[in-house]
C-alpha cells in the first residue's frame, strides 16, 4: 500500500506525491501558483497565436468562396449578353443601314424578344456607321438624337482596334446607371458598317452582391474595369470615387497585367485595411474584387479570445488544485475548437454540395427551355413534311426521305437534352442487347474515327434490360468520346456485354474497354462528378461521365471504373436483369382515318396551329382556332355552335393556362373531350395522372390520329 501524508493538520494529496513533500512552504506553494500561472499564461498565448492564424486562413477560404461564386455569376452574365451581341450581328448581318431600316419593326421584335426575361440587360442597339440609331429593343423607331459617333467605344470599333468586345464607361439613363459591351460590324470588304451594344444595369450586379455578402460582416464587392473605372460595389459608399486609385495596389498589380491575385492593403476606395482577393472575368477587360476588413477579424479574434479568457483565467487565481483544472478546462476548450473545425468543414462541404446542385438546376433550365422551343420547330416541318407527302405525292423522295431522317436525329438530339434537364418524361423499354449493341457500330466508328478499331461482342445468353434507348445511347457515345480522347494515337474500343448472377439476383453488365492513357488516382476519384474535366477549356464540360452514371442508377444499376496511367480505362455498366420480352417495333403507319368531327385548337404558336389544323382537316374534322384561353371560352359562350373535341396546349402566354382551359370547360361543357399537348415533357405524367389524355411534342399525325381515336371513342 502506497503510503500517504498524516491526516493531521494536512489536507489528502494524490499517491503519487513524494512524503517529503511535507516540508513544502508557504512559499513553495507560491512558486508552484506562479508556475501553473505561467503555464496557463503560455498555453493561453500558444492558442491565441494558432486561434489567430487559423482565423485568417478560415478568413481566405471564405473569400475565395464568396469571389468563385460572385466570379462566375459576373462572368455568366457577361457571356450571356456576348451570345445576344453575336445573335444580333447574325440577325442584322452586313446588310446596309437602308435595308436594316426596312426591317426595323421585325428586327425591333426580334430585340425584343432577346431581351425579355434578362434582368440585366438594359437594351440592345444597333448603330449605323455614322453613329445614328438604326435598331433597338427599347425603341420602335429609335430617335436621330442618340448619336453615339463620339463616344469611346464607338471610335474604338471604327478604328478597326479589333473585331473582339469593348466594354464601356459607366452611363446614366434617368436614375439607372449602365454600361454598354459593344462589337463591331464591318462589311465583307473590311469596311467599318457599324456596332452592336447591349446596355448591362450595374444594380443588377449590386443587388447580387449585396445577397451574397450578407451573411459576411465586413465584406465588401467591387466590380471594376481593367483601367479601375467601378462599375459596381456592395456596400455603397457616400461619394463613392469613380475610378480606383493607379497607386493601389490591386488596380497596380492588374496594370501590371496579372489577372488574379490575394493581397493585404488599404483599399483606395474607403481606406479601409482589408484581405483582398481579385480575378480577371475571362477575356474580358473587367475584374471582380472581394475584400474582408481586417479589422473585423481581428474583433472575432479578440472577442473569442476574451471569452476562453473568462472562462480559463478565473480557475488559475485559485490555489494549487484549481491549476488542474484550469488546465483540464483548457483541454476541453481546446477539444471544443477542434470539434468547431470539424463542423465548420462539414458545412462548408454542404454549401458546395448545395451550390454545385444549383448551377445544375440552372443549366437544366436553360437546356430545357432551348429544346421545348426546338420541339415547336420541329413540330412545324414534321407536320409540313406530313402535308406534302399527301399533297405532292409525285414530288422526289429522296429530298422528302432526308427531311425525315434529320426530323428524326433532331427529335433525339432534343430527347437528350431534356433528359439531361430532367424535364424529358423517360420512356424505358425492354431492350435485347443482342440486337441493339450491333446497331450502334455505324453510329460509334465516326465518332471514334478510322485509327481506333471497334470490337462489340455480346453474350447470346444475355437477358433483356429494361432502359431508356436514348438515354442508353448517349451513354455509349459518351464513353466512346472519352476513348477517343484518351487515345490520340490510335487503339482499340471494345464494347461487350453479358450476363452474371450474385446472390441469386441476375444482373447483366455492358464494359467499355479501351487501350489509352488510364488515369491517375486522384482523376479518378473525381471522374464522376459533374463539370470535373481535364480536357481544355472548349473541349468537353465534365458532363459525359456524371450522365453514365445517373442513367444506370436511374434504371437500378450502377457503374464501375478500373483505370490506371498507361494501362488505359474500363467502364462497366451494371443493371438488372428484366425477365420480359424486348419491346416491340412500332407498327407502320396504315390507313388514314376520318373522324368527321369538330375540334376546338388552342395554341398560341402560330406556325405550330397551321401545321396541326390541315393535318386535322386531312382526319376529316372541322377546325376552329384560338390562340389563348380568353379567347378559346368567349367563342365557345357566344358562337352556338357545338364543338366535339377540344385540343388545347398546356403552356400559353397569360395569367391562364390550358390546365385552368380544361377545368373551366369541364364545369360549363362536361360532355366535351378533350385532349391536351405540351412541349414539356415532365407535365406528361403529371397530366396523366390528372385523367387526361396527353400528347408530347413533337407527334407525328400518326401520334395525333391514334391519340384522336383514343379521345373520341
């Protein structure tokens, strides 16, 4: 047994103390005070040091953050009003300022219509080459007084200093502050014709950036042109210069030509001492600036620091035994921070998560919205393709055959978008690799090209799956793309398929197998994920992979990768097996029929409505057309006349669309059939669950007859 002090007179000390300690002093037990006080003092320092430069560091990871998003929204919205200047330029084209002047009220639609729905853009204008005002979106006809001719920006473009885009000063229309990007034209013969400009609002980027820094005390946005003219800056400042400062050192350093760059330095603009972050916005002469006050952090800093003091020093003035606690509460705190750290990385990795699944939401809109208005366009030379066949029977058909076979790529083409935007309704079906595979070897040799030679082998045995087509050939191809990429010398692409059991579940495997590269480990891991590319900017958008796979986990799959560098790249594809029988071909089309009933058309595309109305009357129907729900239910309340079937769309322009279209028809004409159509194809499932009948476009009349037959019968 471990022998203790005496309990006379003395207090119990742990085992471990010497018995000689007994002769301990007052003024040992000082010393020793002293001593717990000064290790509690440097452990204080140590962590104030560390605390500090972790800090900063959590400080610079959240401004790179804050300027990657804020880059990409400026550099987005600049590209988006480039891609309006070249589809202005098409439009107009070199034609001379006579004939531009004569298509003014159709080129003043055209405008129109490019601007509406863009917050951020101002107007759109075309100039003569005398700086006169030939076109714009604002103005049916615009005035002779806005002439341009001796601003900057004109004089740039006519000195022929480049065909590329110049950014402009700032300008003020009423209380709104703008600036304009601007191209030239010029004539065949290099002969000045002009320019093009569209006016960005600079609250817009304000208002952004306002959103974006409000969760960031002392942060502060600056959107400036290469030369330090601002465009905009969150917060506002009251007598806000102009133009940054050449002696500071961030519009220095981009005089200098550097395009990014992280500094500590007194802002010019509010002399502020700040963290400063900047990045050039793509090729264009503008750059966006992020910048945290240091002052700030250093109040963070302090505050936390004056609260672990609070919570640490008080022990530490006690005796001998409040040493170890203090010490022990030190640990915990120190403990508690770690675990701070840990949660702080765990959130940060959520908001990318988070933001990643924004920009693909917002890239499915776009694509979405691009292909339903493609498939009104093919909707109208389907349907006219329809009409002279019937009419022109003796007309060549060679020409009428080609027209088909490119409505027919383009109407695929349009499926893929959409299920990329996950607005496209999948159609699965029972596919028999066996036959199918075979059939993609003229589509896949072009694009892997004559040096890489292409091997497919399927098992005979192998079972049926159950996939969309489309889906399943885009993957295909995009695995044959990446091959092609990985050997630019020339190899071998081998696609197989076949059939194994695990775990008394049958599943069947399709491998792509090349000869090329491999990758690293570190690509690898990341080879999945969407917009992750190593190729060059231009060359591919990381998209290929991510669709592979979210196509076999749609259909109750999944999707392996063995790669390593020099051994090239195998992608197996895994689904389960289906124990039905392939789908069907679809039936030719057989007689024409004719209904001899009435139909209400509700469609607000004009050239959509005449392609459907003739095909219609060729199914022996009658046909009224309307071209909006209010004027669809004021012909069916004061015509009299009975209607058989209406047909309406689903999208329209108004505060009504052809759902409401239905439900009021059905509460005043309840023996009406109807029959609805619509472009976007995630409403199909959802109106069919409604009760009604639906039909996709694009349709063929063959769709459209069957559809009819379905309705009326």
């Amino acid at each position: 047994m471990t022998r203790g002090w005496k309990q006379s007179g003395f207090v119990h000390l742990p085992a471990g103390l010497r018995p000689d300690f007994t002769v301990t002093s007052l003024r040992s037990l000082r010393h020793f005070m002293l001593a717990c006080a000064a290790v509690a003092l440097l452990l204080f320092v140590t962590f104030a040091v560390y605390r500090h430069g972790q800090m900063q560091h959590e400080a610079e990871v959240r401004l790179q953050r804050t300027l990657a998003i804020a880059h990409e929204h400026a550099l987005r919205v600049l590209d988006t009003n480039d891609t309006l200047l070249r589809y202005t330029l098409a439009l107009v084209k070199s034609e001379d300022d006579a004939s531009l002047i004569a298509h003014r009220d159709q080129l003043h639609r055209q405008l129109l219509e490019m601007s509406e729905g863009k917050p951020q853009v101002q107007s759109i204008w075309v100039q003569g080459a005398d700086g006169q005002p030939l076109v714009s979106d604002r103005l049916a006809e615009p005035p002779a007084t806005l002439d341009v001719s001796r601003l900057p920006y004109f004089q740039w473009h006519k000195d022929k200093k480049g065909h590329g885009v110049f950014v402009s000063d700032v300008m003020q229309a009423g209380a709104e502050r703008f600036f304009n990007i601007s191209r030239g034209r010029y004539r065949a013969n290099g002969d000045f014709a002009g320019l093009v400009s569209v006016g960005l609002y600079a609250s817009y980027f304000g208002q952004f950036h306002r959103q974006l820094a409000a969760d960031e005390p002392g942060v502060a946005v600056t959107l400036f042109r290469q030369d330090g003219l601002v465009y905009s800056r969150w917060p506002q400042l009251p007598g806000q210069p102009e133009r940054m400062s050449p002696k500071g050192e961030v519009l220095s350093r981009v005089l200098a030509g550097e395009t990014s760059g992280l500094i500590r330095s007194v802002s010019s603009l509010d002399g502020q001492e700040r963290l400063i972050l900047f990045r050039k916005l793509g090729d264009y002469p503008v750059y966006i600036g992020i910048g945290r006050e240091l002052s700030v952090i250093s109040a963070g800093w302090m505050r936390e620091l004056l609260r672990i003091a609070g919570f640490v020093m008080a022990p530490v003035l006690l005796l001998v035994f409040a040493a170890y606690l203090a010490m022990r509460r030190t640990r915990e705190a120190l403990e508690a921070a770690r675990k701070l750290q840990e949660e702080s990385l765990a959130r940060r990795h959520v908001e990318e998560a988070l933001l990643q699944a924004q920009k693909m939401e917002a890239l499915g809109r776009l694509t979405g919205g691009v292909a339903h208005d493609f498939n009104n366009a093919l909707m109208v030379i389907s349907g006219n393709l329809h009409l002279l066949r019937l009419t022109q029977p003796d007309a060549p058909s060679k020409f009428a055959d080609a027209i088909g076979r490119a409505v027919e790529s383009a109407t695929k083409l349009t499926r893929q978008l959409l299920a990329f935007s996950r607005r496209q309704a999948l159609t699965p079906e029972i596919i028999a690799l066996q036959e199918r595979l075979p059939t993609l070897r003229d589509l896949l040799q072009p694009t892997l090209g004559s040096r890489i030679t292409l091997t497919i082998d399927v098992q005979p045995d192998t079972s049926p799956v159950c996939v969309d087509a489309a889906e399943l050939e885009l993957a295909l191809i995009n695995l044959a793309v990446n091959a092609k990429d990985a050997m630019p010398g020339g190899g071998e692409f081998r696609l197989t398929a076949g059939e194994h059991r695990a775990s008394g579940a049958a599943r069947v495997w399709i491998t792509a197998a090349d000869t090329g590269e491999g990758m690293p480990e570190d690509v690898a891991r990341k080879a999945f994920d969407p917009f992750f590319t190593t190729k060059p900017l231009g060359k591919g958008t990381g998209l290929g992979l991510s669709q592979v796979q979210a196509l076999c986990r749609r259909a109750g799959g999944d999707v392996l990768l063995e790669t390593a560098p020099g051994q090239g790249t195998k992608i197996t594809l895994q689904f389960p097996a289906s124990g039905l029988a392939p789908s069907a071909a679809p039936a030719p089309e057989g007689r024409q029929p004719s209904f001899g009933k009435s139909v209400l058309l509700v469609e607000d595309n004009a050239e959509v409505a005449a392609v459907v109305m003739p095909v219609l009357e060729k199914l022996g129907c009658s046909v009224v057309h309307r071209d909006g729900v209010d004027a669809a239910l004021e012909w069916l309340q004061h015509s009299g006349a009975r209607v058989d079937l209406l047909l309406t769309d689903v999208v329209m322009p108004g505060g009504r669309d052809g759902i409401a279209l239905v439900k009021a028809v059905r509460e005043s004409y309840p023996t009406l059939k109807v029959l609805l159509m619509t472009g976007y194809a995630e409403q199909v499932d959802a109106i069919g669950e409604m009760g009604y009948e639906v039909l996709s476009k694009p349709f063929s009349p063959r769709a459209l007859a069957d559809a009819l037959e379905r309705v009326l019968k």
